[in-house]
C-alpha cells in the first residue's frame, strides 16, 4: 500500500468510527468538502501535513494519534 492509499483509508476509517460523513468530516476540519473527497479519492497525491493537522482538529485527535495506526507500519518503500 502506498503513503496516500494509507491516509485514504485512514480517513474513511476514523469517519466510520466516529460515525460522521465525509462532508460533515469537512465542514468540522473547517476545509472544503471537495478536498476531503480529494484525498479519499487519489484525486490529491500529496496532501500536505496541515490539511492532515486540520483534519485531525476536526476529529479532535493529535497528529500522533493520526499516524498511530498498524496501517502506517506496514507501508511499501516508495522511492525507487
């Protein structure tokens, strides 16, 4: 699995936990829907670490707490 595949499910899956929509995820993060589903989507190949850090505001998580997934440890090497 690659970086971005890995922040993708990340965020479908604390969305899923936490019971929310994508848009409400959004509208929480105080970013534009169509940048979460940017990302969700591989539309955005590098989303940048403060989108990231206002998605977790939104989720009221830390950074920490964000990338503190088995998902995260088990990524490919992607320089080639």
């Amino acid at each position: 699995m690659k970086t971005q595949e890995a922040i993708s499910k990340r965020i479908e899956d604390l969305c899923s936990k936490n019971n929310i929509t994508i848009n409400k995820l959004a509208n929480l993060a105080a970013i534009p829907p169509s940048t979460v589903k940017n990302i969700i989507y591989g539309v955005s190949k590098n989303p940048g670490i403060v989108t990231i850090k206002m998605l977790c505001d939104g989720l009221d998580i830390t950074l920490t707490e964000f990338f503190d997934d088995d998902i995260f440890k088990e990524l490919e090497q992607e320089i080639e």
